[in-house]
C-alpha cells in the first residue's frame, strides 16, 4: 500500500509556485513525476502525492529537484496572479476524476504532437540531406563533364596541328622529290650530250657536212639509248625496323581521357598504406584472412565486451585501429572498455578520437557523439575534473535533449559542484 503524502510546505510568488515534499527515510531513487498543467502526481515508494493545483502552470518550464531528503518543484504560472491555495478546494470526486482523466488525455495528445514534430524533423533532415548529396553529385558530374571538354578541345586542337604539320611536311616532300627530278634529269642530259660528243667523228675536209652514221654506228646509237634508261631507274629503298613502345598505364582509360593529377594522387597514397601495412602489421602473415578485416574485429571486440572480457575486446580493438584507424566506432567501443578497466585517461583520449572523426555532425551520428560525451565526461567525473564532464553532459543534452537519464546525471554533476563550491 502506498502512503500518501499529506504534509508538505509551500510558496509563492506573483509568477512561481515553489513546493516541496519531504521524503523521510527514502534514499536517492529515480522518481516517477507526472505533471500537465493543472495536475502533479508524483511516485516515488513507498510515498504518492497528488494535488489538482489551483491555476494552470507552465509544465514545460517547470522544474523538480531530488536531494537531501526532498523533492522541490519549481512551478511556473501561466497568468501572474496570487492563488488562494494550492490545491483547488471544494471539488468533488467526480470533478477530480474528470480533471484527472483529462490530464491523463493532454499528456498523451502532447507525447503525440512531440513524436509527430520530431518525425517531421527528422524527415526533413533526410530531405535536405538528400537534396545537399544529390546537389554535390550534380556538381561533380559538371565539373567533370567541363573536364572532359576541355580535354577534348584540347585533343582535337592538337591533332589539327599534327594534321597540319603532316600536310606541309608532305609539300615540302613534293617540292624536295622535284628539285631532285629536276637535277637528275639535267645530269642526264649533260650525260647524253657527253656521249653523244664522244661518237662524233669530226672531217677535216668538209666544215658543213659530218659522216652519216652507218649500221654499226646504229647499232652503238641503240646501245646507248638502252644505257640511258638504265640510268633513270631508281635504286631500290632501304628496309628498315621501326619500334613502337605503349605508355604503361595503371587504370582502363586512355591517357588523353584521364586525370593524371588525380591518378597520381590515389596511387601515391595507396602505396602510402601498403608499406604502412607491411611495416607495421609484419607480424599478421600468419592470421586468417577474415582475421585481417577491421568491421570482424570490431564485432569480435563487440562479443567480448559483451561477455566481460574487456582485456580481449581491448586488443581486438587494437588490431582492427592498426589495420584502419579512421573508423569511429573502433575508438568509441575502446573508450567503453577502458572506462571498465579504470584506464580513465585512455577513456577520454579515445572518446576525443572519435568525436574527431565524427564529423561534420549530421543526424546519422548523433547516437554515436552523444555517446562519445558521456564516456568523456563520465571518465572526467571519475577523475573528479565535474567542470569537463558537466561540459561533455551538456553537451551530449544538446544533442539529445529528450534523454533523462543525461539529464539526470548533469543534475547530481551540477548539484555536486554547488555543494563544492559551497564547503570552499
């Protein structure tokens, strides 16, 4: 049976209502408040209080503390005015049974319209992030479209010039092949007239008439003119090997199509990580090769930490980091490990780590950075550092506004600090 709660104290002012409930014998246990705008229940065993309260309040502002023994309220007034009382007076059962109902009615029209906004929140971040993607892939296919403009421009621009190049190289051929011609033809007939001067058989009798050529003289005539043809036929061309050497080429397109810049980029770095990986992980030729895969790791480390093999679930973290360390979650499952292990300085530069790479904050890793705060700020707490953890617990709260058990922990941080500050 439950036992109500009949005394307690209160206060007012012209825009508050300050309330507290002794909790005599109870120790610090999460309470069970449930408050709308003119009802207040609260549950915390063995006790019960409830009241109808005089005037409605503003139940999004108000505030309710545990400790030392007593909840105090903090109740925010909707219209600034002195209430009589603080309960409202002279109602009957049925009254307080419909304000109770109603109540009940409100809270659950309001959880509705919460979950409704943050849906609608939440598919309008998916909306704009879609939009944000598929605006950077549109940017991408025009830059490269611009890309591969440019670089046929540039192609077509150049084999112009070759084409051109070729059609005066072939001219000058022409004009070469015909001052060649010219001149063998001269010297061919320089040639004839030598021999034709050397057959001459001068008379020195007759100064206008020579000698008729006779039939043998004919027939050298005829030899001559066969030697003469002789002489135009060209010597034979020379043969000769030509060698034809391809640029070695690491990806499938033409060079002329390609980003060498870029190509030149990833192949550098992919070389980086092979010697970073033969270096460093000598040691691993002898594991399995499911055992060299990080996301293995990760859920092998996973089942560990399950099970309460933190020192295990450690060096399987471990491993996976060396083998990528640009995954956050491999940093973010340490920092929990070594929170278990009292490793409280590990705990916070691994969560560091993470949030690092947690970034830009978008809503796919809101889970995972609020995470990260609350193993930072837990590991700074156990260190009694209660400014950097309260900071980390705020912060996790921005992000999570809707988590009570962060904004509880922030409380007891908060409250410890005051009470600090207080004995100093």
């Amino acid at each position: 049976m439950p036992v109500w709660l009949r005394e307690y104290s209160w206060r007012q002012t012209g825009s508050a209502v300050y309330l507290s409930l002794p909790l005599r014998g109870v120790r610090v246990t999460p309470a069970n408040i449930f408050c709308t705008d003119q009802y207040l229940k609260v549950s915390i065993p063995p006790f019960l209080f409830e009241a109808i309260l005089y005037a409605p309040i503003d139940d999004t502002n108000s505030t309710a503390k545990i400790g030392n023994g007593i909840i105090f309220f903090t109740l925010y007034k909707k219209e600034a005015a002195m209430w009589d009382s603080l309960t409202l007076a002279n109602a009957n059962k049925e009254k307080l049974q419909y304000l109770r109902e109603n109540a009940v009615l409100k809270a659950h029209e309001k959880a509705k319209e919460e979950a409704e906004a943050k849906k609608a929140t939440k598919q309008e971040h998916k909306k704009y992030a879609l939009e944000a993607t598929m605006k950077l892939e549109e940017a991408e296919r025009k830059r490269i479209e611009d890309l591969k403009e440019k670089e046929r421009q540039k192609v077509t621009k150049e084999l112009e010039l070759w084409k051109k190049q070729q059609k005066d190289a072939e001219k000058q051929k022409v004009v070469q092949k015909e001052g060649e011609l010219h001149q063998e033809v001269e010297q061919l007939k320089e040639g004839k007239k030598e021999k034709m001067n050397k057959t001459r058989i001068p008379n020195e009798g007759t100064s206008k008439t020579g000698l008729k050529p006779t039939k043998g003289c004919h027939g050298s005539y005829s030899m001559f003119s066969e030697d003469l043809k002789e002489e135009q036929l060209p010597a034979p061309r020379s043969a000769a090997t030509i060698k034809i050497n391809f640029t070695s080429r690491v990806f499938p397109t033409a060079l002329r199509e390609s980003r060498v810049a870029e190509e030149e980029e990833w192949l550098r770095k992919q070389a980086e990580a092979r010697r970073t990986v033969s270096a460093d992980l000598s040691e691993l030729e002898d594991l399995k090769e499911e055992e060299k895969n990080p996301d293995w790791l990760k859920d092998k480390g996973n089942k560990m930490f399950a099970t309460g093999n933190y020192l295990a679930a450690v060096n399987a973290y471990n491993l996976a980091v060396r083998l990528n360390n640009k995954l956050p979650l491999l940093y973010l499952n340490r920092a929990a490990c070594h929170l278990k292990l009292r490793n409280l300085h590990k705990a916070i530069e691994d969560s560091s780590k993470a949030l690092e790479l947690l970034t830009p904050p978008v809503p796919d890793n809101e889970n995972a950075r609020v995470k990260a705060y609350v193993r930072r700020g837990t590991a700074f707490c156990q260190l009694q550092l209660y400014t950097e953890g309260l900071q980390d617990y705020e912060a996790a709260l921005k992000i999570d506004p809707q988590n009570k058990t962060i904004g509880k922990d922030a409380e007891k941080i908060r409250n410890l600090i005051q009470g600090t500050m207080q004995d100093s």
